[in-house]
C-alpha cells in the first residue's frame, strides 16, 4: 500500500512574493492549459509549471483546481464589463466578441470545451457565473422585442444562444470556415470581415439601436 505524503503549505516567503504577479502567472497559465486540454484534462500540476511557481501556491491562492476554474470565469466577467460598456448597440457588442478572437483565442477556446464535456449544471463549475451573465443580454433582446424590433414569435433565449454561437465561430468552426470561405479563419483581416458581417447581420434583423 502506497502511503500519500501530506500536501506541504508554502513557505511564508513563497507566500509574500508578489502575489499578484503569483496570482496574475497562474490564471495566465491556467487559461493556456484549461483551453488545450478542457477541465477534465487540464493539469494542476502543468498549470505550475507553465507559471512557474510551486503547485503549492495554487491551492494556497485558489483552493484547487475548480477555485481557479472560477476564478477564471470571474476574469472574463470583469473582461467583459470592459468590452461592452452600458448603450453600446448590439451589432457594435457581436463586433467586439468576434474580435475577441484576436486578442483572447483561448478564453473563447475555454467556454466551447466546456461545451463539450457538458454533462448537467452539477458538473459545471462556471455554470452560474456564466447563467448570471448571459440573462442580461436574454433581457436586453426581450426588451428589444417588446418595442417591436423582433417578431413575437421569436424566442430572445434562442437567439441569445445563436448570436453569441455566430460570434464564437472563427474559433469553434475554424475548419467549415476553411472550406466555406476559402479563407485563414485565423488570419485578422478574415475575422475583422466577419464581425462587421456579423453587425451587419444583426442590423438587418432590425436590432441595430443602442
């Protein structure tokens, strides 16, 4: 029978150097793995070496693997807060989510993993954050629909649902838009064409006011 040694704390020195540099390394490193590998796969022990500090400080700082899972989804709500500030238009907001793909690939490669290895809300550590957020932009759509910009057949859930999908695509179907467009679904000049394609679609359903 192998006997587990206990988890070592770290040093109170390893503990004051910097911890939000520490803490900054981690996440960083964590957003790499997590995108690669998904939750299930990713690696506590890969996330440390990649920030390079001791596996220790992770536990230390975030309480394991699913406190840095969500500390994660907390960044990419304060993220978010930034990107799209209160009035701007809703063909400006698909804009700047699409272009995000230019800036913060693997945040979006994060949330379609999660997508993957969906197996109901118990499982899923960003479940309410991420439910939370995405129920302002369903009552911005049903408010929309109330002053007659979308038919009243129109579900504003669904098309929550299709528009942030429409959004995510450049990093989700980058081999349909390789066959479709003929075009790098990496390249900036591909996805700068698709977020204005994409307002542009926006527009035209009549959902183009601030």
């Amino acid at each position: 029978m192998t006997v587990s040694k206990p988890r070592r704390s770290p040093k109170p020195s390893e503990r004051q150097r910097d911890p939000e540099r520490t803490r900054r390394l981690v996440l960083d490193a964590a957003v790499a793995e997590f995108a690669a590998h998904g939750y299930a796969g990713a690696r506590i022990a890969a996330i440390a070496k990649r920030a390079g500090v001791n596996q220790q400080l992770i536990s230390y700082y975030f309480d394991g693997k699913e406190g840095l899972f969500r500390a994660m989804s907390d960044s990419w709500g304060e993220r978010a807060s930034t990107l799209v500030e209160p009035g701007t238009s809703l063909p400006e907001q698909l804009r700047r989510y699409v272009l995000e793909a230019l800036e913060n690939r693997d945040g979006m490669r994060l949330l379609a993993w999660g997508g993957l290895e969906y197996t109901g809300p118990e499982a899923d550590p960003d479940h309410a954050p991420r439910t939370e957020r995405l129920a302002d932009s369903v009552s911005d759509i049903r408010e929309r629909q109330k002053a007659g910009a979308l038919p009243k057949e129109m579900d504003p859930a669904c098309l929550t649902v299709m528009l942030m999908a429409a959004a995510m695509a450049p990093v989700t179907l980058p081999h349909v838009i390789a066959g479709v467009c003929g075009e790098d679904p990496q390249s900036p000049e591909f996805i700068e064409r698709f977020a204005d394609q994409l307002a542009l679609l926006v527009r035209q359903l009549g959902l183009g006011a601030g």
